[in-house]
C-alpha cells in the first residue's frame, strides 16, 4: 500500500511542479509538495493541492516550518483551506 501513496505523491507533484510552478517560487512549490505528500491519500489529489496552495499562501513567506507544522498552531487558517478545497 505504501509503494502506492508514493507513487500517487510522486505523481500529485509531478503534476503540481508543472501546472502551477509559473506561479509560484521554488520555495513555494517545495512547501506544496510536501503538503501534498505529508495528505496523500486524505482526499483526491485536486482537494488536496488546492488546499495546500491555500494554506502556503496564507503562511508568511518568512515562515520556517512546513505548511504540516504551521497548520497545528492556526486551526482558523486550516479551517479556511479546508472549506476553500472542499475538503470537509
């Protein structure tokens, strides 16, 4: 099963870098990329870059922790993405 949620992972970011990396930085699509691996599996692959984009956009670009750590400690912002993807 796992070799399976990698291979998704490696996919949802291959598709990721090369849709939306014109819009965003290096940085930026690091940070959704490992977004997208940290939720693989938690819902389809588009609900769960929407909602990564979103949370990595309201984190400020000075932010040190991954978008996984920083979501813990802003359940309002969590909240958002989380209604802006449809995820819940």
């Amino acid at each position: 099963m796992k070799p399976a949620i990698l291979a998704t992972a490696a996919i949802a970011i291959a598709l990721f870098t090369g849709q939306a990396a014109m819009a965003q930085s290096a940085d930026d699509a690091k940070w959704v990329g490992q977004c997208l691996i940290d939720n693989a599996g938690g819902a389809a692959e588009p609900i769960v870059r929407k909602y990564c984009v979103c949370m990595n956009n309201k984190m400020s670009d000075n932010e040190t922790r991954s978008i996984t750590q920083w979501e813990k400690s802003n359940p309002a912002a969590r909240a958002a993405c989380d209604k802006e993807a449809g995820w819940r």
